[in-house]
C-alpha cells in the first residue's frame, strides 16, 4: 500500500515537472521576444535621434527645417564638440 502512495506521488511530481518545464519554456520565448522589441525600440531610437541632429544641421541654413524641429519642440545643441543629442 505505501509503495503505491510512493508511486502516485512521483507520479504526481513527474507530472509537475513536466508542466513546469512547459511553462519554464513558454515564458522564455516571451521574454526573448520583449528582449528583441527593445532591442528594435533602441535602434529606432538612436535613428530618430541621428536624424534630429541632421535635421538640426542643414536647419542652420534652411529656415524650414529650422521651423520644424522647434514645431515639435527639439532642442539640439550643435555648438559642442561632443555628439548632439535632442532633447524631446
């Protein structure tokens, strides 16, 4: 008789296992996926900002461009020597 609560209870244990791997499973597939989308969030933000201080570059000379960046209230600092980054 203990010998086969013994067994249901490993039996009861192989199938928590099993269901815990599934899920361990399932959950780092999302996680690699929240990864990767802040991965692709980051390098379009870096674009943005490149092309924000682009922008910011050829509206020294181009008052439309000029007039654009400060439409959507970006500041960029071009008079440093260190990489410009837009202030949002």
């Amino acid at each position: 008789m203990s010998l086969n609560v013994v067994g249901g209870v490993c039996g009861v244990l192989i199938v928590c296992d099993v269901v815990l791997g599934y899920l361990d499973g399932r959950l780092n597939q999302s996680v690699g996926a929240t990864r990767n989308q802040f991965g692709q969030a980051q390098q379009v933000q870096n674009t943005a900002q490149n092309l924000i201080v682009r922008i910011a570059q050829a509206g020294q000379t181009d008052p439309v461009l000029r007039d654009l960046l400060a439409r959507h209230d970006f500041k960029v600092n071009l008079n440093t020597n260190s990489p410009a980054k837009p202030s949002p």
